[in-house]
C-alpha cells in the first residue's frame, strides 16, 4: 500500500549487511538448535530488558504456555486475563486444560481492568494474566497469584513486575525476528530454570526426561537475527514515541471530536497507534480506498469466540471490550513513517468526517 501499518524493508535495509553476517555464521558453525548464539542472546535480552534472566523460546504464544507449565497451571485450573487482546493469551491457558475467566478493560487504557480482575479471583485461580496492550504498561491487580505478564507488545518498558513477562519477536513486533521467536524473563532463578527444562521436552541431561515438557526451543538462526537488531530497540521505541506524539500535535490542529486518541504514558512504547472512531468500518474503507493501511486489533472478543462458547458468556456480559472491538482501528505508525505521511492520514481521516 501507499502507506503500509509497518514498513520491514525499511527497518532492515540498513541492517541489511549485519544480519548477513549473522546468517552466515550460523551456516558456517552447523549449530541451529542452541549453542553459543542462543546463549549471548539470552544474556543480552536480560541486560536489556533488566531482567535476571531471559530464556528463549519459539513463539510468544510459546512463552505463555511454558510459563504458565512452569507455575504448574493445569487441568481444572483458572487463569484470569483480558478478553481484548489476541487470542494466544487464552488459548495458551485452554490448552493446558485451565479454564480462561474473562474480566473487563478499562475503557480508556483498553488495558486489564485491575480492580475487576482481582474480583475474578476464586480459591481456583492459579495466574492472573494482565496484557500489555499496543505497548501500554497495563496496572497490575492486587492478587496472592502469580502474575504473568503478556509483553508481547510492549518490549522496552523494564523489567517483570510479576513472576514472569512473555516476550514474542514475530517479524512486527518492536523487535522482530525473520520469522516465530519469543522469550519469558524473569527474576526467578528457580522459575527460569524450569522454563528452560520444559522448553526442551523437560530432559536433563539429553535423553533422561525429568518432566513433561515441550519443543519450545529458540532457533539459533533466529537468535543471531535478534541480536543484530536488539541495540537499535531503544533509537526504535525513541522514533515510535516521537511519531506518536506528531500524530498528537495532527490531530489536536484538525480538531476532530469523533476520534479518540489513546491516552499518552511515559512508559508507552506505541508497537500499535490505536484510536476509536466513529463509524470506525466507514472510515477504514476511506483509508483503504487512499491507499493507507490500516488493521482491526481486535474484531471480536475472545470471551465471544466460538471455541470459548462453552464458558457460558454472552454479548453484553463484558460491554467495554465489546465496545473497543466496535470502534478501535489502528493506524500507522513505526520507527520510520515519515511526519508527510502522517500528515496525509490525518488529512484523509479529517475529510473524511467533514464530509459527513
């Protein structure tokens, strides 16, 4: 499109001799599982992230998974989280035979509702899982569970607050592999070990199974990937934030009251730039039809999905994540959209509603 929601070739065409040096050095040393790329990756994601530890698994939806197996969730179990989010973060609890319970966002933040999700806690609920939304540090509730963190989208804002953060490296997100990638950090000695056995079919050494674990293992190819690109996150999430507020400075000189902007935190690392708009459908086939990208994040929530149907929720059950499913679009931003074509967004996003 005229205008892409990200642009890869841009953030990797500078990039473009170091991350083949990188592939190559993994060609050249035949070690594609673990090995020494893995290693300094991981130690280098902790540095960075100011975590202990950092272990590297193979998908983000991966990274929930084996940390929730690491806090012994299982069958029976309850895991509160957000119904407004993408759906790894429940499906990963359904999986293990835990039963997901769906408490409301805040209807500004778009966030886990803190208070609400401490209300949802039962003598059954083993995790509370609070999403970091579009890169917005959700407020964690005061619970006596463990705590995970879905981080996926919101890299860069320090360490876990709970027991553990999921990290995925999917190709668009802040940080990205060339392909599945994630991570859990975290600054429980006891907790990243297990991680790392059951990343590994829970065998220690190789060949003796001490548990029940998964192939979650991180590609080394994919780990050499990551650590060309880890030292530019903090320039990134600058350029991220700077481009933010632009669109902050557009919109308040357009003076358009049928968009709403997310509210702005100094820990905000924008991995998506999400209003909510009236006759939000309307506006997005505007846009498509000017050539400027767009996407839904996310249409339909997950306490509404088919698969969860058996739960018992109905429309209406949870109103504010509906309602943030009806009017929230994102719009594009990434380290390196240029202010002209934000401007033109705002322009076509203005006509648009003047027209009306």
């Amino acid at each position: 499109m005229g205008i892409p929601l990200r642009d890869l070739a841009a953030e990797h065409g500078p990039l473009r001799a170091e991350l083949t040096e990188a592939i190559a050095r993994v060609v050249e040393s035949g070690q594609f599982i673990g090995g020494p790329e893995l290693a300094a990756f991981e130690s280098e994601l902790a540095a960075a992230s100011g975590a202990a530890r950092a272990v590297g698994v193979s998908s983000g939806t991966d990274a929930i998974l084996v940390a929730l197996m690491a806090l012994g969730v299982g069958p029976g179990d309850e895991v509160v989280t957000t119904p407004f989010t993408f759906f790894a973060t429940a499906g990963a609890v359904a999986r293990l035979g835990a039963v997901p319970v769906f408490a409301d966002i805040d209807p500004v933040t778009l966030n886990l509702d803190p208070v609400r999700a401490a209300g949802a806690v039962t003598p059954r609920t083993r995790a509370v899982i609070p999403v970091h939304l579009y890169g917005r540090l959700a407020e964690l509730p005061a619970v006596d569970v463990p705590i995970v963190e879905d981080a996926a989208q919101s890299i860069g804002t320090g360490p876990p607050k709970g027991a553990a953060a999921t990290l995925s490296f999917f190709p668009s997100k802040n940080l990205g592999a060339m392909g599945d990638a994630g991570a859990v950090l975290t600054s429980d000695a006891a907790l990243a070990d297990r991680v790392a056995l059951l990343r590994s079919h829970g065998a220690r050494p190789k060949y003796h199974h001490l548990e029940i674990g998964g192939n979650f293992r991180l590609d080394a190819l994919q780990a050499a990937i990551l650590r060309v690109k880890l030292p530019h996150l903090v320039r990134w999430t600058d350029a991220r934030r700077a481009a933010a507020a632009r669109y902050r400075e557009l919109f308040a000189a357009a003076g358009l009251d049928a968009v709403a902007l997310p509210p702005d935190s100094p820990e905000h690392v924008y991995h998506q730039f999400v209003v909510r708009a009236e006759r939000r459908d309307a506006l997005r086939q505007r846009l498509t039809t000017a050539d400027i990208a767009t996407e839904v994040y996310y249409p339909e929530p997950l306490h509404l999905q088919p698969c969860f149907a058996h739960l018992g929720y109905r429309p209406g059950a949870l109103p504010h994540a509906e309602a943030a499913c009806r009017d929230s679009l994102a719009i594009p931003l990434y380290p390196q959209i240029e202010p002209s074509a934000q401007a033109r967004i705002v322009d076509v996003i203005a006509a648009f509603y003047r027209a009306a």
